[in-house]
C-alpha cells in the first residue's frame, strides 16, 4: 500500500496502480487501498473502474465521507448517476450535518433535471453551514434556473462575501443583478470579473449581456466579438450578438441580413447534418408537425402558442412539442395537457434531440425562439426536419441556410414598405392574413375599465418594452408625439427602470 502511494506521489499512476492491487490480493478489505485505487483509476480515465472501487471501499467504511465524496463527483464528471444516487442517499443519513453530502446530492439532482429535489438539497446544505460558500452559491444557482432572481441574489452576494475571488460565484451575481433589473449593479461586477480574468470569453460575454440591456449595444457587440475572438465557434457569444442586433437602429435594414451572416458564419459546425428523412411521402396521410421551445411556462411565447396547439385538427395534423427547459409552472402543465407527444429535452444535448426528432418522423420543425437565451440553433442546424420554420419568439432573420421559411403578417413584414422584406430575411417569408399572434386572454383576467383620459382630461401614452428597444429613433418619436399633444403623459415600465 505504502509503495502504491510512493509511486501516486511520483504521478507513475499504472505502478501505483498494480502496487494497490496487490495490497487488495493479499489483503481483502484493506479500505484505503481500494479508496486510492479508486483515484488512480479515476485520474487513469477508468471510470467505471474507479466507481467500483469506491463502491467497494463504502461497504468496508460506511461511515467514511471520503470514498461518497470521491464517488459522487466521478459520477458527475461522467454523468453515471445511478450508482451514486442511493449512495448519497446513505452517506446523509450518517453525515447528515456535512454540507458537501447535501451539495453533491443537489448537484445530482439537477443533472436529473430534478430542479425542486435539487433545491431542497442546497436548501439543506445551507441550513447545516450557513457560511459555506459552495452552498450559498449552489442555492443561489438553483434560484436563478427556478425564475427566482430575487430570491437568488441575497445568497449570491453573502457567497460572494465570503469568497469574492470565485468566478462562478460573481457570475451568478451578475445574472441575478440583471434578472432583478439591476443593470448598473451588473456592469459593476463585469468589470470585477474581467479585472480578474480579462481573457475570459465567459466574462466579455456576460459583460455584453449587460451592456444590451443599458442600451449601449455598440459595446455590447464589440464584448460579444471579443468574446468570439478568444474562443472561436462559442456559440453563446454569437447568438447574444445577434440578439443584441435587432435593437440596433444605426444600421440600415438591408445590412442587417449581411451582419446575421457573418455572425452566424462563427457559429460552431456540427459534424452531422441530415439529407434524408424517413417520412412517408403520401400527400394524404396525417402531417407531423413539432414545435420546440425554452419557453414553454408563464412566458409570452407560451402564451401566443397555446391557442396554436389547442385548435389543430388532429385528423390532419399530429403534434409533437419539444419542451427544452427545465422550469415548470402552472402554463407548463396546462400546455401538457394539450398534445399526447411531449417530450422534456432540457437535459439533451443537441445531436441527441435531433436525433429523436428525426426518429419521430417530424415533416414539419417549428423554431420558437431564434438567436433568444432559450435557443437551440444546433439543433436546426443539423435539419433534423426536411422542412424548418421560424415562428413566434424571434421577428428577425436567423440567417441560417437550415431555416426554410419564417411566417411573417404585414406588420412584421410590410408588403408596401419601400425596402423588400424578401431582401431582409434569408429565410422564405409566409404571410398570414390578419395576425400571426394569436392571443388568449388568461383566466381571471379583468374586465377592461373606462378610457381614463375621459376623467383625467389628457391622454396616457405607455410603453411596456424592455430598455434595448427604445432606441435614439423611438425617442425622437415619442418626443414629436408628445410636442405635437402637450398635455400628453408618456409612462413607462420596464424591469430595470
């Protein structure tokens, strides 16, 4: 044993290897030999190896953390949940006030897209250390991914006060500052995170994010560029940079779709892309119809969706929603109810939900969301679908060669504009008559009351947008409008004002 630990210590991990075994062959249940053979196969890349021996060493030493520790963070290195989940569920019982058992359990809970299992599990980490950072964070984290950046944020910063040189930890704030509208509050910490690691791709990123949502997209666009020249094909940086790019007025029209391009052009390429389908060709048989979304919860596009799905004729068409987040709500559930093909895809990657969609045979693969936060532009990259088509979530062009059509009404798309919209997307435009947003007031919606100009003697403009939308040339407007109606009131709501 001592001879396999001189040999570890010398990083001649194969000698140390057969050192422990021969330890374990002369004797059996010798604990720390299979706890460090476990390591050395673990740093060998043997995991399923590794997983055994730590196994092995829980049954000789119930009562050591050290063998559940090691064994969890392999299992979640590697994603092999299932032997260490009933593990963890042993080690609590006897460590029940060591914070990391209850990290380790939450961390696995939420790679089994079990996100309120997870929280309880953080929850408890922090009630038995309330000055473990790790936990603070992970509660924090939890929050955020349940809608819950309020919630989130006080955790995050009493992390942040205990170990302020964590970058997880100052990235997380710097989501909830933004999630709760704090923008200022966020560039702040930007600021912090690039003064510690400048080259961050992560951190221009998240600098950019900010940026946008303070208006200031020029900057934006030059922190997300920066981001994409440190790590090329990083698809986040790429996607926030044409997102930012729809606010941007100081650029004409025609010039956008060449801008989208070239963005999208430093996207990362998959390795397969799909040329055949399996579909029947039969003109008259059913048609299969998916939708995919990160939205679908108490979100806008959920609720433009739901009128959608309830009124397709099943007789001709037979749906399948790809549900790619993993926050439920009550707008979730109800959505459920409404196709008998839902599928919960938070947790794939991109080849895997592709090829699910290929397998279920889908003619038709609807995007909801375009370059949005709950993208899955890999996917639609890999045309899963012989036919793709950009909807609801996203008004501008996606500029992907995969994407066949987008449905536009002559409000997206004016059909007199002086410009041809054909010019501005590179997808084929749809029309629809009338609207393409079909909405349904929610339930318990009140009753809408008297004009209050009637009463108050002058008209109440509003918008109701975010901050990046009102550019230098809404502004000019609205200036004009209200110079032209003195009397007027123009009021505003958005989360950051």
């Amino acid at each position: 044993f001592n001879y396999g630990n001189l040999w570890r210590e010398l990083n001649q991990l194969p000698q140390a290897k057969a050192a422990y075994q021969q330890a374990i062959a002369r004797q059996a249940d010798l604990f720390p030999a299979h706890l460090n053979l476990g390591n050395v196969c673990r740093d060998l890349g043997e995991t399923a190896a590794a997983i055994a021996c730590y196994q092995r060493a829980i049954q000789l030493n119930p009562q050591h953390p050290l063998a559940y520790r090691n064994l969890a963070q392999v299992g979640l290195n590697h994603n092999q949940l299932t032997p260490i989940a009933d593990l963890l569920a042993a080690w609590a019982k006897v460590d029940r006030q060591n914070p990391l058992v209850w990290n380790l359990w939450g961390l696995t809970q939420q790679q089994r897209s079990q996100p309120e299992q997870a929280l309880k599990c953080f929850q408890q980490a922090v009630q038995v250390a309330p000055n473990h950072a790790d936990s603070l964070n992970n509660l924090g984290f939890a929050l955020l991914r349940a809608q819950r950046p309020h919630d989130a944020l006080p955790h995050l910063q009493r992390a942040l006060r205990l170990n302020d040189r964590s970058v997880i930890t100052r990235t997380n704030v710097i989501e909830a500052h933004l999630g709760v509208g704090q923008v200022g509050a966020a560039i702040a910490q930007s600021q912090q995170l690039l003064a510690q690691q400048p080259d961050s791709a992560a951190a221009h990123t998240l600098s950019g994010f900010a940026l946008v949502q303070q208006g200031r997209l020029r900057a934006a666009i030059q922190s997300f560029d920066r981001a994409a020249q440190l790590v090329p094909n990083y698809a986040k940086a790429v996607t926030n940079a044409l997102f930012a790019m729809l606010y941007r007025d100081d650029r004409p029209a025609v010039a956008l779709l060449d801008d989208t391009r070239q963005w999208v052009a430093r996207l990362p390429q998959p390795q397969q892309r799909y040329t055949q389908w399996p579909g029947d060709r039969d003109p008259h048989r059913v048609l299969k119809v998916g939708y995919l979304s990160g939205d679908l919860r108490s979100h806008p596009v959920a609720f433009f969706l739901e009128p959608i799905l309830t009124h397709h004729d099943p007789v001709q068409v037979e749906i399948t929603v790809y549900n790619t987040t993993s926050v439920r709500d009550d707008t979730t559930e109800r959505l459920q109810t409404t196709t008998p093909n839902w599928r919960d895809c938070a947790s794939w990657d991109d080849d895997r939900l592709a090829a699910q969609i290929q397998a279920d045979q889908i003619d038709l693969l609807v995007d909801l969301a375009g370059h949005t936060g709950t993208n899955r532009i890999g996917v639609f990259q890999r045309k899963p679908a012989p036919v793709q088509i950009l909807y609801i979530g996203y008004p501008g062009s996606t500029g992907l060669p995969e994407m066949d059509y987008i449905i536009v009404d002559e409000r997206i798309a004016p059909p007199e504009a002086d410009v041809s919209y054909a010019q501005l997307y590179s997808e084929q435009l749809l029309r629809v008559n009338s609207s393409v947003w079909c909405f349904r007031p929610h339930a318990g919606m009140p009753t809408p009351n008297l004009l209050p100009a009637l009463t108050n003697g002058y008209i109440t403009l509003g918008s109701f947008n975010a901050v990046p939308k009102l550019a230098p040339t809404t502004i000019r407007l609205w200036a004009a409008v209200l110079q032209a109606l003195p009397t007027a009131k123009l009021r505003l709501k958005a989360l950051s004002l």
